[in-house]
C-alpha cells in the first residue's frame, strides 16, 4: 500500500480523536519514519527509555511484564491495527521502562521520535491536547480490561475471542491465559466450551 495512503489511515484515526489542523497534518508528513518489523523483533527493552512513538499500520504487538521474582514473561498488553504503542512509564516521562514492547506477528509502524513529538507540541497546542486525548483514551480501556477480569473465565475467554481471534494463531496458550488472568488450562477448558 502506498505510504501516503497509510500516513492519511493514521490522520483519519487521529482526527477521530481530536480535530487537528491542516497545518499539523503537514508537519506531521515530514517527519514520520515508515518501519517495518519481523515476529519476535522487540523494539522496546526493559529499562530502555522509549525514543519514538509507533502508529501500528499492520500486525499485532504486545508488551511484555517481567516478575522481579520468578524472571518470568506475561503480556500485560496487545495493540492492534490503529494503535499507538507506548509504555508508562515511558514515553511520556522519559523514564527507564518497566515493560518491553515485543512484535507478535510482521507489523508495519509509523514511527515519529521523541524530538520531533517535543517540536510539534511547541509548534501546535492541539498536539498536546490530541496526546492527551490519546492517553485518557488507552487509560479507559486499560480500566474497562480491568473491570473484565472480574467476569467469569468463559466470559473473559469468550469476549477476547470474539474481539480478537487471531490472537490464539499468534500467542501461546500460555501467554493468552497469563493476559486473561486464568490457567493455561482453564483457558483450554473455556475454548473447548465456546468450540461445542
């Protein structure tokens, strides 16, 4: 696909949020980076502190949650297509991140850098309010997946599932069952549930 076609796909997105002026769209356009990344690429390191903003294009990414004590992995969060991929802290503290953010499956991104975003927040006002809506925007989601986990397993499986089934192709058992708060084989037990 063309990459004008795609960097007006984000614009689209972004001005569902947030009305932005033709003057940002512009600047906008001479400073975003089209990067495409492979399964298993992580572009994120914990303790890493983030240098650009990802507008997933194409894929399916997720960040990842280590446990101090056992070491061990979890996905903590998907993004999908139409998604901006940031951690908190993070991006927007520019402090050392607790998560990584690893590649599920080929993805396609625009990237903008840090600098670039710090410039355009000090050129344009409505930069900083469309961030703003961005964030209470992922915060609300991040609030209602919490309120989610509170429902039965089946309902937790079912409703993952139905928003996204692509995921039981590209994430272990294990990983969706650590996501959903369950076993591995209670999560087994729900899809052979949903399947009859």
């Amino acid at each position: 696909m063309h990459q004008s076609i795609l960097f007006y796909q984000m614009i689209d997105i972004l001005q569902r949020v947030y009305p932005i002026s033709t003057a940002l769209v512009v600047q906008l356009s001479q400073v975003i980076h089209f990067i495409d990344c492979r399964a298993g690429d992580t572009i994120l390191n914990y303790k890493e502190i983030q240098k650009f903003v990802w507008f997933q294009l194409k894929g399916t990414s997720a960040e990842m949650t280590r446990d101090v004590k056992s070491s061990k992995e979890s996905i903590s969060w998907f993004w999908f297509v139409g998604d901006f991929l940031h951690t908190t802290p993070g991006l927007f503290s520019q402090q050392p991140s607790g998560n990584s953010i690893v590649i599920l499956e080929d993805s396609s991104f625009i990237a903008i850098s840090v600098e670039d975003y710090t410039l355009l927040k000090k050129q344009f006002s409505e930069a900083d309010w469309l961030i703003e809506k961005l964030r209470d925007n992922c915060k609300v989601i991040r609030t209602q997946h919490l309120i989610d986990m509170k429902c039965s397993a089946l309902e937790r499986t079912r409703n993952l599932y139905h928003a996204h089934p692509n995921l039981l192709k590209i994430c272990s058992r294990k990983q969706l069952a650590s996501f959903l708060n369950m076993s591995p084989d209670t999560l087994t037990r729900s899809l052979r549930k949903l399947a009859g």
